[in-house]
C-alpha cells in the first residue's frame, strides 16, 4: 500500500545502459503539473490556518447529510460539520505526516547512505545489511504495530512511515554517494587530505540533492496515501482532527445516502498523490538521468 | 554462482533471525494486558495472574522467545489469546486466503498493465499514449481502498452483480471468482498502473536498442518490430517488477481484507492488535516479513536466469 | 411505533405461521414440525404468501459483534452468549420474548417464603449434544461452578449459597439472602448448564442441550449450527443456521442488499434503515434494547467530584444531536440510568434538559473555569461520533475536553475499568439491568452512596415486583440527582429481515439470541 509506491517511483525506469549520458531537460510539463497540484494542496492548508468557511468541528447532527448549500459548499457529514472546510482544514494532517515522514525518512537513510558508501566494504555492508532488515517491514505493517504498541495517532503514523521511507532513501542515497565519491572533485578532495565529514557535507549534499528533492516528493505522496489507509483502518488520526483519511472512514458508513462524504475527501488524496509523483518524476527527469538508480 | 546464491541464501537467513529478534521485543512490550483483557473488568487479581500463568505471559521474554521462534518454525505458534484456539492452522489458513488474493491482483495488474503499458510506450510522442501514462498515473494516486468502496457500490450495491464481500474457497468454483473478482480487481487495480509504468518504461527501453532500430530501418513499424523483436526482453525487467509487486500487494492486501470482510492475514492483523493478541500480532508479522524476505530472495536468485545481461554484468 | 407496525405485517399474511405465532412465544408447538412437507414450488415472489415454511432449510445471518471464541465464562462481552445461549446451551428458566421469566430445563419451581430457597422440577428425558443425561447432579455442577466464572457478571447470583440434590430431577438452590432477581440471572448466561465433561474445552466447542448443536466456528469469520433432532422439545424450525460476523455495519448491510445473508441481527447501519424501508424485499424491524449509552464522569477527578460540575456537564450536552449522530436519531432518549424495558422505568428526561447558559450559571457558581478534561473514547462508531459532538458541546460552555481513541475491548477495558484512569468516558451497557453496578464502589463508575446500597439490599428483598419496581425508582431518582453519569440514549434493536424469513426476536433482552422459532419460507 505504501511501500509500492517508492519502488515505482524510485525504479520506475530500468538504468540508462552505457553510453547514453545525456542531459535531458525534459520534465518540464510534469513538473508544471506537478508543482501547481501541490501548490493548490499547500494554499489549502495555509488559507485553512487563518479561515474556513465554517469551524470544521463544529457539529450540527440535526443538519447531518445535508446536501450542498449556500452555507454548506459541499454540505455536511454525518455529525453536521462542514464537508468543504473539513476538506481544506484535512489538507494539514497528510501534509504534516508527508513532512513527517520525509524528516524522519532522511535524518536515517540519507547518514545510513553516505557512511554506507564512503566506508564500501566492511562497516558498509553491515549497515546496508541492516537496511535491508529494515525494509523487510513494510511500513504499512509497520505503522500498524506500531500503533498497536503505543497506540494510534499521527505521531506513531510518522514515525513508522519514516522508518519505512528511509531504506528506500538509503539505498539511493549510497548509490548517488557513490557517484560523487568517484568524480575527479572527490578524487581531488581526498587526496588534499580533507575528512569524511567535510567531503559529505562539501561534495556529496550538494551533489546529491537533487536525488533528495525527488525522494522527498516522493516520501510525501507515500506518506499521504498511507496517513489515509491508516486511518481509514482506525489506526491513524484520531478524532476531532480533520484529515482526509478519517473522512474517508467516517464516510463509509454513509457511502450509499451521501457519495459526497467520500468523493472529496477521495479526490483531495488523489489530487494530492497525484501532485507530489507528478513532481517527483518531473524532477527526477530534470536532474541528471544516470542519479536514477536501480538495486 | 552456486556461492553466490549460496551466500544469498546465508544472509537470508540472518535476516530473519534478526527480523525475529525486532519482531519479539517489539512487541514484547505492547501495552494492554492480554490476560485482563480477556477476562473483563469482573475478573479478580488472583484469577487475571493465573490467567497469565496459563498463557505464559509471565515469564522472562528470552524463554518466551525461544519458545515461540522455534515453536513457529515448526508450525507449533502457540495459543491465541483471544480464541484460545492454536494460532498456527489460523494464520495458515489466513495465508492461504492472502495470498489468492494476492495472486488474484497480480493476475489483474499484469491484464491492465501490459496492454497499457506498451501502448504507452508505443505511443509515446502521440496524445493517446500520453493519455495511457496519465491513466496510469492517474491509478497510481486513488488508495485502494478507495476503489475498493467504489466498486462495492457500482457493482455490488448499485447494479448487484457481484457480492459485497465475504470469501468462499477455490473449491467453491464460480463461487470463489465472484468473491474474488472485486477484492482482486480494487488490488489490481493501483498495482497495474504501477505496473504498467515499469513495462512503458522497459519497452521504451527496449525500443531504443540497436536491434529494434535496424528492424524499423527495415521498413517494420514500430508496433511490429516490437513484437517481433522486443517484447520478450522488454518483459524481463517486468517479470522481476512483478515479483517485488508481490509483497507489495500483500501489504495492499491489509486494506482490501479490510473492506471485503475477507478472513486473510491482514483483517487477522487488525483485529488481533484490536484484542491485543500478543501472539496472533507476532506469528502473523513474522509471516509478512518472511514472504517478503523470500520474494526478494527469490527475485535476486532467478534475476540472473532470466536476465542474461545481468549474468554477464556479474 | 415500529414495533407494531412490524408485528401487524406479520400478521397480515394470514398464514398458519402467524396464527402459530400469535398463540404465543412459548407455544410454538407444531409449527415447525409441520412444515415438514417439501417445498411448494415457487412463490409469486409478493408478500410472505407462504404455505408453509421449509423445514430443511438453513439460514444466513449477519451479525454484529465478533465473538472472540466460544467461552462466555471466562470471555467478556455479549458476543459469545448471544449466539450460544437458548440455541446450543440452555438453562433452568428463560425470558421469552415479553422479558417474561418461562420454564425451560425446569419444568416447574417454588419459591420459599423467606424468599431464600428456589427448588426447581426438572425436565426428564433431556441429554447434552454428546449424549449425557441432564439431571440435578449437572444443575449443582453448572451452578457451583459460577466460582470460576470471569465474566459476564457472576457475582448476581453470589447469593447462591448451596445446590441440593433432592431427587435426580429435583434440586434445592438454598441462597444467603434473599435476592429478588436471581430468576432473572438464571435466565441468562449464568444459568447455561453445562455438561462436566466439556468444560474444558469450552473456549473451541460448545456442548449443550439446545435445539441446535454446534458445528463449528471460524474465527471471527462464521459460526454453523445444524438442528439437534434429539431435541426434547419442538424441534427448530430451521435444518441449519450459519451466522456471519461483521465487524463493520456497512459490510454487513451491504452483505443483506447484495444476497450474502438472509437476516442481520443487532444492525448499526442506521444510516441505511431509511433506504432499506423503501425496498420491499428487505423488511427493517426496530425492537427495544437494554443497553444505556453512558458518559460516566470520574469522582476522583477534583472539579468532577462537585455536583455541580457534573449537572453543568449534563445539562450542557445535547443529547438529542448525540443521538442523532450516533444512530441517525434512532432510539430513546435517556435521562436516567433505566431503560424503557426495565420495571422500574421512569423517565426522567426532562430534570437535566440541554440548556447551555444554565450550565454555564453552574460551573461558575462552582468556581470552576479553565477546566481541561481527557475523554477516554472506545474506537466504536457510535462512541466516536457520540464524543465528537459532546466535546462540541462542552467546548459552549469552556470546557476543554481532548479525545482518546482507545481499541475496544482490550485497550479500553485495561484503561478505564481496570486502570480507572479516565476523566469522562463512553460506553454502551448492553448487559441488562446494569444499573446494579452502581452498587459498587469500585466498579469503574466510582459511584459510592450508603444510601444507594441499601435501597439495592431492600430492593434485592423484595418479595412481589410491586415491593422491588417501588425500591429501584426510588434508587433512579437518587442517582439521577447524584448524576455520576450522563445517561444519553437507550439504542434500539435493529434487525433486518429478506422476504420469507420470520421468527426473528424483535427485541434484544440481554440474554441468548433465541433462533429456535426462525422459518424460512420459500
């Protein structure tokens, strides 16, 4: 459910075969696309930080189910709240938990891949081996015990979906390390007799960072479908707070008499997924093509 | 290549040893006491501890490690608190029911994913292929469990062809594919487009090789060349795709159980952590992270086999 | 209202089946046993026209609530009972359909005038499935038993002080004191006999002397009955029954729309009910259930511990919008700790009714501002969307209450009934008569009134219902004017029913889900 998607991403194309170094600068249309879904989706969640149309957990139950009206733009759910400032106040709980999840994702996989590729054999291996423990545990499954043992709320979400994000950062972090590392530059800085630290943080960042900016949107889209599964299992946000998941789990119930308690909050999470891997494949068409990385 | 796969085989098992470990103490600590839980507020002190006898709980976690790692191995996973019932025949027979539905998505994935696929790719600089990848990435961003609920109301509620949810085993025939059609279909669904973004992308591969520009220098069209010439290499990298979408679809499949009512590992999953079922929460995670393991060493064993570029490249 | 409506569709048609049914709950007699003769060909598919109903068939029915296993002794809530009790297991006496006590394993008894020995003529010629004989020595081993007993409420019947054998089918149960309710709790799971010999398995089999034997049981999945031929009264009316567990009310009301069961009992869908009474093959029955659907305030919170604080808290929450989130506006409104059903009932819905500035008036007499609450709340959906519109309400009247979703029943149990660690918490008391449980102080509800326990002890002497309806109204009145809760609503019980189907109970008394009478017509 989750992890799925960082494998497409990720490995969506095949390594370019040799001799095909080419700076392309296509992406450019996806990235458009990309970037104004995601733009629309940030500008909800800041205009739902100073207004909404209605308090978003202000219950009515008389006018629960409501059909649209001049008060209710997209009408109401089954305790009478608001549906369209439910769905502009959830934008923040996906894209808190996508922050979330890509901090967390990183502050692990992106040390986890420059150590493992500055110290290849040896200390290396093992912590790519422990990576591959690691992403052994979806992060779906993940998020799920990890709720069971410490109970359900965003903060046990990211926390598991971080963990679950960084192997996948790991791996192509080490490989775009690796990269780095064998360019003249590197080359050059080692034999100066510059430190570890000061190649990582002076060549290797700056150089891999548009491999970053590709998984971080990616992270976020993850993050966002998987906030939703989870809390449409029970296991993610807990009420009152908005989210387009718990929306979606409230509106089940209700499928039948009013469709329109899980269109928008359903269309809010494909517009949004859809933004960020728009983005992220816009991006990674941009940056240069041989950073794509297979295992 | 025997050492190597030899080797594999080696890491493979230390990382479940490993994984095993995390799986125990992880939930080793898991808040609730199952004992109480089960006996309900009217039970006394004296009968909750005895309880707790009874199932083991109280005893040093190693024994209770030991006990359950090779318990599990050997098909003995212990008593389920809630049920009281052995939890092994459970989580077998839940592992069967996931993973035909499983097999089911992927059956699915792979009918979307290809067609669509090589449309794409065929296509690529024209409006429709272009519409294909939309599609696909349009599928790529709906959860699916939302199209799960979606087609319980199209198809079971609205127009009432198939059953809402619920399971009936394979022996139950026509029977089996109605229960399996749409369960299938909602996990087949996201995992083609996924899928069908890896074949677009290895046809185009594909398409671009010498061998395919000779053909269409020829006179062949584009569409015909790939046919005759580059589908069986560009379905290598698909086939492995496939096989790594397996423990994704598992995963999915937590959800999709879920909305389905279908009595597979994942619906298990769930209401055992709802029952704080200690056991049933281990043996069932245990058995998600060792199909996982296993595919993925399966795919690394088989990938030089199908793919002779790798043999050479290693 | 609706419960008339569905009984006169019932006897609209006319039918020998109605008539049957008319005589009453326990007679059912011949009924079933007439109905022997194949079925008759097809139906013109319009109203329950039935000729007869067809003894060989089996039944699918959708429930809500998923037993965890088999064993209700030592397994908590009503899941386990409902299913097993009246249909694999039975007990000396049963309620019938009216809440009336009835004989069943007993075929008669007497009551001595100290009110403090019940000696009970058995049913002869009665075996347990596996083929032991029931008889007094099995009534003193199922009752000394409720010692070990875990669940489900085993101290209602500590008054029992001895079983005495007098004859094989005479037994002497001898009690402390006298309690004016232990028929009752023999009618319900604590009375279930049981044979020696399988009580150790009861977690995985069950062995009873009902009219339906267990087949098996499918975690959480599906649980099989098959009709005991060997039943020593009138054989049910059904060859078989297969109950389907949902943990979700849509899954389930999808399940009926789509074919998948026959019947659902014990329904939450209440969303669906409007659209399901607009279809002819699907038939909505709304029947009285015992539950209470209780926010209980914790005493040994400082400001809650005021009276004050908690009538404000009363009175500041709308019970009428809580209801109308929870079960779409089915079911009654409560304003004290009884339900409708009860003997006792007095409605008392009008002492604390919603007035947020009076609320208001009495936090601040209180001197209680600022207050901050923790709302313990089970991850059911009547509980969930109850708490939303309570912290809604109380946020009116500045009172800060924070969520916690907590997983019923494991988390929530250990939580607020074990633990006792909760500010306010939700829950609906599906066991009957749960009142009582205010008689204890160390019950989570805290609640710890001398003058309580004695009106329970008079009323638990009392020798005619007159003597025990007048002890347990003056015992509401005093708890509603101590309000250590917010009694919401009583929820209905919702069954829903395909054509052909009858003989599903109406209302859910609390004990065993009575199929026995079930038919299904073709």
């Amino acid at each position: 459910m989750s992890n799925d998607r960082a494998a497409s991403v990720t490995t969506s194309r095949p390594p370019l075969t040799n001799g095909q170094h080419v700076r392309r600068r296509g992406g450019t249309p996806l990235v458009i696309a990309g970037g104004t879904l995601v733009s629309l989706v940030l500008v909800m969640a800041i205009v739902s930080l100073m207004w909404t149309p209605q308090d978003p957990t202000a219950t009515d139950a008389v006018n629960r189910l409501a059909s649209p009206s001049a008060t209710h733009w997209l009408g109401t759910d089954g305790l009478g709240r608001d549906i369209a400032s439910m769905v502009l106040a959830g934008s923040r709980v996906p894209l808190m938990v996508g922050l979330g999840t890509v901090a967390v994702g990183f502050t692990i996989g992106v040390p986890i891949g420059i150590v493992a590729a500055m110290t290849d054999r040896g200390a290396g291996m093992w912590l790519m081996r422990g990576n591959d423990i690691l992403q052994a545990f979806p992060a779906l499954l993940l998020a799920i015990v990890l709720a069971a043992v410490f109970g359900p709320s965003t903060l046990t979400a990211v926390t598991a979906l971080g963990l679950g994000l960084a192997p996948g950062v790991a791996r192509v972090v080490r490989s775009g390390t690796l990269q780095v590392l064998s360019r003249e530059y590197s080359l050059a800085a080692r034999a100066a007799g510059r430190g570890p630290l000061y190649l990582a943080v002076r060549h290797v960042l700056p150089n891999i960072r548009g491999i970053l900016i590709v998984q971080a949107s990616v992270g976020f889209a993850i993050a966002i479908l998987a906030e939703a599964a989870l809390s449409f299992l029970g296991l993610g946000t807990p009420p009152p707070a908005a989210s387009w998941g718990r929306m979606l789990q409230d509106g089940q119930s209700v499928l039948q008499i009013a469709p329109l308690t899980i269109l928008w909050p359903g269309m809010a999470v494909a517009v949004a997924v859809l933004g960020f891997n728009l983005l992220g494949d816009g991006l990674r068409d941009r940056f240069d093509p041989r950073m794509d990385v297979t295992r | 290549m025997l050492l190597n796969a030899l080797r594999r085989v080696g890491v493979f098992a230390l990382t479940v040893f490993v994984a095993s470990l995390v799986v125990f103490f992880l939930l080793g600590v898991l808040p609730g006491d199952p004992a109480r839980a089960q006996l309900g507020l009217q039970a006394s002190e004296e009968q909750v501890q005895a309880l707790r006898e009874q199932l083991g709980v109280d005893r040093p976690l190693p024994v209770r490690y030991l006990e359950w790692i090779t318990g599990f191995f050997t098909g003995d996973m212990g008593v389920s608190y809630a049920s009281r019932s052995p939890v092994g025949p459970q989580v077998l027979d839940a592992l069967q029911v996931t993973l035909l539905l499983v097999l089911g998505g992927i059956g699915v994935a792979v009918l979307i994913a290809l067609p669509l696929g090589i449309l794409a790719a065929v296509r690529h600089h024209r409006p429709d292929g272009t519409l294909f990848s939309g599609l696909s990435q349009l599928g790529i961003s709906i959860p699916n469990f939302l199209a799960g609920l979606l087609l319980i109301a199209v198809f079971s509620v609205a127009l009432g062809w198939l059953p809402s949810g619920g399971w009936q085993p394979p022996v139950a025939g026509v029977d089996f594919l109605r229960h399996i059609a749409l369960p299938a279909l909602a996990l087949g669904l996201v995992n083609g487009a996924i899928l069908a973004r890896y074949t677009r992308a290895a046809v185009l591969e594909v398409m671009r090789e010498d061998f395919m520009r000779t053909a269409r220098a020829k006179g062949l069209k584009p569409g015909a060349a790939l046919v005759r010439h580059g589908l069986r290499n560009a379905l290598v990298p698909v086939v492995t795709v496939t096989s790594i979408e397996f423990a994704n679809l598992i995963i999915g499949a937590v959800v999709i159980e879920t909305v389905f009512v279908i009595p597979g590992l994942g619906s298990t999953l769930i209401r055992a952590v709802a029952n704080r079922d200690l056991i049933m929460i281990q043996s069932i995670v245990m058995c998600v992270v060792i199909l996982v393991l296993l595919v993925n060493l399966l795919v690394d064993l088989l990938r030089p086999v199908i793919d002779p570029r790798l043999r050479i490249a290693s | 209202m609706k419960e008339t409506h569905t009984m006169k569709k019932l006897f609209q048609s006319g039918t020998p089946l109605a008539a049957c049914l008319a005589v009453s709950a326990l007679a059912l007699s011949a009924c079933g046993a007439g109905g022997d003769d194949p079925v008759n060909g097809e139906d013109e598919g319009g109203e329950a026209t039935s000729t007869g109903e067809n003894s060989d068939a089996n039944i699918s029915i959708g429930m809500f609530a998923v037993p965890a296993n088999l064993d209700f002794t030592t397994t908590g809530g009503a899941a386990v009972f409902e299913a097993l009790l009246y249909n694999v297991y039975e007990g000396l006496v049963q309620l019938d359909a009216e809440g009336e006590i009835q004989p069943l394993l007993a075929e008669s008894w007497e009551i001595s005038d100290d009110g403090q020995e019940f000696t009970f003529q058995l049913q002869e010629g009665v075996t347990f499935h596996d083929g032991t004989e029931f008889d007094a020595d099995i009534v003193k081993f199922s009752l000394e038993r409720l010692d070990e007993w875990s669940a489900n409420t085993p101290e209602a019947l500590a008054a029992i002080d001895s079983v005495e054998i007098v004859d094989d089918y005479e037994v002497t149960v001898a009690l402390s004191e006298p309690d004016y309710n232990a028929l009752f709790w023999l009618a319900g799971p604590l009375g279930a006999m049981f044979s020696p010999d399988s009580v150790d398995d009861l977690a995985t089999d069950a062995n009873g002397t009902g009219p339906f034997e267990f087949v098996t049981y499918e975690n959480a999945v599906r649980m099989e009955f098959a009709r005991n031929d060997d039943y020593w009264g009138d054989p049910a009316g059904v060859a078989g029954v297969e109950l389907v567990y949902y943990e979700d009310a849509s899954a389930a009301a999808n399940a009926i729309r789509t074919g998948g069961v026959d019947a659902i009992l014990r329904s939450e869908a209440f969303d669906q009910f409007e659209s399901f009474e607009a279809e002819e093959e699907i038939e909505v029955r709304v029947g009285s259930s015992q539950g209470v659907v209780v926010m209980s305030m914790n005493p040994d919170h400082e400001a809650l511990a005021q009276d004050e604080v908690r009538e404000a808290l009363h009175r500041a929450i709308d019970k009428e919008s809580v209801m109308a989130a929870a079960t779409a506006g089915y079911g009654e409104i409560l304003g004290g700790p009884s339900v409708p059903t009860d003997p006792y009932y007095i409605d008392f819905t009008g002492t604390y009714d919603y007035d947020p500035d009076a609320a208001q008036d009495l936090l601040d007499s209180a001197d209680v501002d600022d207050l901050s609450l923790t709302f313990n709340v089970p991850n059911r959906a009547y509980a969930e969307a109850s708490a939303q519109v309570i912290q809604d309400n109380l946020s009116e009247i500045g009172v800060d209450v924070t969520l916690q979703t907590q997983e019923f029943p494991a988390v929530w149990v250990e939580e607020n009934m074990v633990n006792q660690d909760f500010d306010l918490t939700i829950i609906n008391h599906v066991e009957p008569r749960n009142m009582n449980n205010y008689a204890f102080p160390e019950y989570y509800w805290g609640y710890d009134s001398e003058e309580a326990r004695d009106l329970f002890a008079e009323a638990a002497a009392a020798t005619d219902d007159d003597e025990y309806a007048s002890s347990m109204e003056e015992l509401t009145e005093l708890l509603v004017e101590d309000t250590p809760g917010v009694w919401l609503y009583n929820p209905p019980n919702v069954g829903l029913a395909t054509e052909g189907v009858s003989g599903l109970p109406l209302n859910d008394l609390g004990v065993g889900i009575d199929l026995s009478d079930v038919t299904v017509s073709e």
